[in-house]
C-alpha cells in the first residue's frame, strides 16, 4: 500500500482529528493479506492511532472523495444538460420565428395573388367587352352586296333606269364594271 506523501499527510491530520471525536466504533472484518495488516498496524502505531480508528478514518475519507466526485459529476453532467437544454430553447426560437416570418410571407404572396387574380378576371373581362365590340364594328364595317329589287334584264331588253333605250346601250358597261 504506497500512497503519496501528500495524501499521508491529509489522511494523517484527518484520522487524528477523527479519532479524537469518536472513541467508540463498530467491529469489522477486512479482507487483507497479513503483510498488508502488518505494514497497515506499522503505520497507525507510527501515527499513535489504532488499527480500526484508522481504517474508519480511510473508509470515510474513501467515502467522502467517491461522493464529492460523484457531486461535481452530477453537477458538471446537470450544467451540461442545462446549456444543452438553453442551447435548443435558443435554436427552438430562431426556428419558431423562421416559421412565422415564412407565414408572414405566404400570407403576403396569397394576398399578392388575390390581387393579381382579381386584376386578371377585370382584364378578362374588359377583353371580353373590347372583342364584342370589335365583332360589332367587323359586322357593321363589312361591305354589303346591294341588293336589287330586279334581276337583270337581257341585252335587248329595256333597261331598268327606264331611260327607254336598250340595256345593251344604256347600263350593261357599267353593272359589269361594279361586280368585277
């Protein structure tokens, strides 16, 4: 059993004032060589304190350090969870505002297409309107066949203007020349 001289020291301080405080004990069975007992009773003779003072001072001063290590464990382990926990409240929150700047987005685009929409349908429909005038203007701008009241005479026949001469004479050139 070699220890370290500074930690002799601290055990010593300690399993003297431990053992001044508490005279009475508990008996136990500790399962140790003889040479390690031998080397153990050397040493608490040395210190002036006895076999089972000294081992109660160790097994609690072993005690001790196991739950002091398992305090700064547990402490170092919930300090880590907390900044873990703070570190995904941070990233919940710039996430959660990321969604609600994307809504805010959406909610403008759906309001810009409404408004397109109802632009188009107006366009639409003065088209609509501006073609139905068109249709009217083509029909009304289109050139009538004129209509006679009597079909055409023959040749030798009088003509239709009653001037009493011949059509052949009179008006043949000229209905020849308006329907080419």
């Amino acid at each position: 059993m070699s220890l370290p001289p500074r930690i002799l020291v601290k055990v010593d301080s300690r399993l003297r004032n431990e053992l001044r405080k508490h005279d009475e004990g508990l008996t136990a069975r500790v399962p140790v060589s003889k040479e390690q007992w031998a080397v153990w009773k050397r040493y608490c003779d040395m210190v002036g304190v006895s076999v089972g003072g000294g081992i109660a001072v160790l097994v609690d001063h072993e005690l001790g350090s196991i739950v002091e290590e398992e305090v700064e464990t547990l402490t170092e382990s919930v300090q880590a969870r907390e900044a873990a926990v703070a570190a995904r409240e941070t990233e919940l929150a710039e996430r959660e505002e990321a969604v609600a700047k994307r809504e805010r987005f959406r909610e403008f685009r759906e309001r810009q297409f409404e408004s397109k929409q109802r632009r188009l349908e107006e366009r639409e429909q003065e088209l609509d309107s501006r073609q139905e005038a068109l249709e009217v203007l083509a029909t009304a701008s289109r050139p009538r066949t004129p209509v006679r009241a009597k079909q055409r005479p023959g040749r030798n026949e009088l003509c239709w203007c009653d001037s009493g001469k011949k059509y052949k004479n009179c008006h043949l050139d000229w209905d020849q020349s308006r329907n080419d």
